[in-house]
C-alpha cells in the first residue's frame, strides 16, 4: 500500500525520502488545527507523533511518528488485534489535539486481526463512535468568515449532515448518516458555503446535502463559517462526532478566510492516495 504524504507526492510504507515537500511549505497560509492518522503535512511529524494508539490486551499507549506509520511500526506494536486511537495530533503547530481518555468511546483503529480501518483509498481512518467521540479543545476561533474541510467514508451510508451546534455547552460539529430529524447544517452558524465533492450545496439543509453526497469517499469543503455566532464557541471544547459510525481520515479547520487555492492545496491532499 502506498500512503500520500500530504500534497498527492507518495511515499512508500518503508521509507520517508529526504527533501520531500509537504502541504505546509506550499500555503500561503497554514490552518489553525490539520490533523491526519496517516499523511504528513509538515516535515517535522516525519520524526514527531502524528498518533497515539492504545492496544486492547493490556491498554498500553504509545505514541507514532508520520515515518513510523508509513513503515507499519504501528502495526506491528499492535499486533493481531483491535486498538483504538487517543489523540491525533495537530501538525499545525496550535497543540490543538483530537484526543479521547475514554476508552469506550475512542475512535478505533484496527480491527481484531490488526488491520488499519480505512478509507476506500487505502489511508487509515479510525471509526468513530456513535454520539460523543474524539475532540478538540477550545479552539479561541472568533472569525466571522473561517472555513474548514474533512475527509470522510460513509461505506454504504451515503447520507449526511455536517453541523455545528451546542450541547451541554460544548461544540459539536458533526457528520450525522440517515438522520430524519436535524436541523439545517450550521443552523445557528450563519449562512456558510457547503461543497460536497466539489458540488455546492444551496440551500444547505439535510435534504440537499444527502441528494449531493454519492460514493464511500467524501470531501466536505466548508467556507465563510461565523465561529462568533454563539459566544462559547471559542471557550468551549469541540467534539467531532460522526452520527452513524462513519471513517474520518483528515481534518483543517481555519479560523479567518483562507485563499480558494490553499484550499484547493489542502482538498487535494486529503484525496490524495
């Protein structure tokens, strides 16, 4: 399997070549949180963590550098079992980690003989639980025109709605599956611009965003997001919860606007095998 290292350049599973480029020398901008359990997006996470898994059979944790991913050392430590993932971290340089303490609601990792659970194209993507899952911690956003983008497999569950809401005053931004009875996406979040695979969606409600999503592989691209439209969005932790047990593979999350083509840089990247 051959693993894309951020801007669509491969790299094999056993080596990281010297001098590549990778996605953060090449925005004008950089994201304030990207994150991946698989692609290097910055230079430094060849030898830094990008992971932290914890194995099932003894609930050890060990944290795993971009190369080391790329060589199946974290395979290996695993072994032939389930494992399931404590933090992914922010290559951005913000500390602005995906983590879960709560083993009964970690993203998992392997499945029971190992494997990485991953997207169609090959790149791991940890499932994510129903309801709570991983977070993020308060992120400080108060822009009125961020953005942000995913990557998601849906499998056979093609029907989404992305939103971000409150709940028990934290932050939930959220790809539900087959739900009959949310509210428009980014109800109270002002009027952002939704691509779904790079069609637009308009009027962005549940309806809409299902009728556009077709395929396992799904890119949600999300500009003009109002982060200052509920006071305790920048205060208050951000749970990213995939309604329906879905795959998340990348994330980028920016807090003012960035260019279309530093968001077509990160788009690339995230669909790159």
């Amino acid at each position: 399997m051959v693993l894309g290292n951020g801007i669509g350049v491969p790299f094999s599973k056993n080596a990281v070549s010297a001098g590549t480029s990778y996605l953060l020398d090449n925005l004008s901008a950089a994201p304030d949180v990207i994150m991946s359990p698989s692609k290097i997006f910055s230079s430094t996470y060849e030898t830094a963590a990008i992971i932290r898994l914890r194995r099932t059979s003894d609930d050890a944790e060990a944290n795993f550098t971009g190369a080391e991913v790329a060589a199946g050392a974290d395979l290996t430590w695993v072994g032939s079992q389930t494992s399931f993932v404590r933090y992914v971290y922010d290559q951005s340089g913000n500390s602005k980690d995906l983590d879960q303490s709560i083993a009964g609601i970690q993203g998992q990792y392997t499945d029971a003989s190992g494997n990485r659970i991953a997207m169609s194209d090959g790149n791991a993507a940890p499932q994510q639980i129903v309801d709570r899952g991983m977070k993020l911690p308060a992120l400080g956003f108060t822009g009125s025109d961020g953005a942000a983008v995913f990557r998601f497999n849906g499998g056979t569950d093609t029907d989404w709605q992305l939103l971000i809401d409150e709940d028990t005053n934290s932050i939930y931004l959220a790809a539900a599956l087959n739900r009959s009875s949310a509210a428009p996406s980014f109800g109270v979040g002002g009027a952002p611009v939704i691509k779904i695979n790079g069609t637009t969606l308009s009027p962005y409600n549940k309806g809409t965003f299902n009728a556009n999503v077709t395929g396992a592989d799904v890119t949600v691209r999300i500009t003009d997001i109002n982060w200052s439209a509920k006071p305790d969005w920048n205060t208050e932790i951000m749970y990213l919860t995939l309604i329906g047990n879905p795959k998340m593979s990348s994330v980028a999350l920016y807090n003012s606007e960035p260019s279309s083509a530093d968001l077509d840089l990160i788009v690339n990247a995230f669909e790159a095998t």
